[in-house]
C-alpha cells in the first residue's frame, strides 16, 4: 500500500512538473525559442495604454485604429504562447473609404495575427524617417499592418504612447514593408509617414 501511494505521488509529481509553464517576460533578453511550454507574457502591462480607440486627423486624411491586447495566444500546439497587441483600422482620403477592417474588431473568429494590426515587439528607437524625440530606454511597440485583401501587402507600425496634460496620444510610424508581393509596385494603402493620434 506504502508503494501504491509512494507512486501516485512520483506521477503526479511529474505530470505537474511537465505541465508547467515557463514565463518569459516580453522585451527581456529570453525568448521561448517555440517551446511550447514557454510563454512571452507582457509582465508589466505596457500594452495596456496602446488599448483602445484612436484617431488621426489632419487635413483631408483620417485614419482610426482601435487595439485590444490578446493574452495567452500561440499560433498552433507547437509553438510558443504570447501576448499580443492587435487590432483593425480604418483609411480616408478626400472623402472616401480606402479601407475598413474595423467589423473584423469583434469578430470571435478572427484572433492573433489574424488581425489586421498584430505583433508586439519592444523596440527601443524608430526608423530614420519617424525619429521621434523619445529617450532610448522608452519602450516603444512594432507591429504589422496587412492589406485584407493581399496578405502578401504588409507595413510596419512603431507606437509611441504619450500623455500629455492628461491627453493620451500615440505617435505612430507608419511604413510599407511589402516584399512578397507579385506585383513590385504593390504596398500599403496608408503612405508612409509620422502621424499622431488622440484617444477618442
């Protein structure tokens, strides 16, 4: 009886150390390397001021994003879990619609990288055609932004999240990224550029 229970112990012992999950926090110098037991997780929440509905408008240009962070979410049973920033956005020029994935928000089918707007990569500096004048220990977010229609048509989005006298404001860099594309003149509908947006 002795050895009975002395063995359901070692089993459980082991079915728990197996099921256990290694927490990476996002941005350090550790990655999970597609473990399957590993999770990137956003430790220290910074996704969280990048949530939420935002808007740019100048001139005759307005584009909206609206962000939600996905917590715990892997690609498939092989890979990695992981935070995430996503999300969907809308385009307008001189009046008209180039595009709108903003239904695609709710959607309970569309999770991940699914999304229009997805990733979460720390980056710590921005491109040479969006300097900001951000100190180079701010963490700022990288993600990618796809043409529903292609999805070979991709960008780059850097998030900066600034408040100033309690007016949250993201400044955000936008670039084309296309390089899969068939046709070589094919890139993002939003032109590259610096754009700031306010929280709506």
């Amino acid at each position: 009886m002795k050895n009975l229970i002395r063995l359901i112990f070692i089993t459980i012992g082991l079915v728990s150390c197996k099921a256990q999950t290694i927490i990476k926090p996002m941005g350090s110098d550790e990655f999970c390397r597609r473990n399957p037991d590993c999770y990137e997780k956003d430790v220290n929440n910074e996704f969280d001021k990048f949530v939420g509905e935002w808007k740019y408008l100048s001139g005759n240009t307005e584009i909206n994003f609206k962000l939600k962070k996905e917590e715990h979410y892997r690609i498939s049973n092989e890979t990695n879990y992981e935070d995430l920033l996503v999300g969907e956005y809308q385009y307008i020029k001189n009046g008209i619609e180039k595009i709108n994935t903003l239904s695609d928000f709710d959607n309970s089918a569309i999770s991940g990288y699914e999304h229009n707007i997805s990733g979460g990569v720390f980056v710590y500096r921005t491109i040479t055609e969006c300097i900001d004048n951000s100190s180079s220990q701010e963490i700022k977010i990288e993600l990618m932004i796809s043409n529903p229609i292609d999805n070979l048509i991709e960008g780059r989005i850097i998030l900066r999240y600034v408040n100033e006298d309690n007016i949250e404001k993201l400044q955000v860099c936008i670039y084309d990224y296309t390089t899969l594309a068939d046709d070589a003149n094919a890139r993002i509908d939003i032109p590259d550029g610096y754009y700031e947006f306010l929280k709506q």
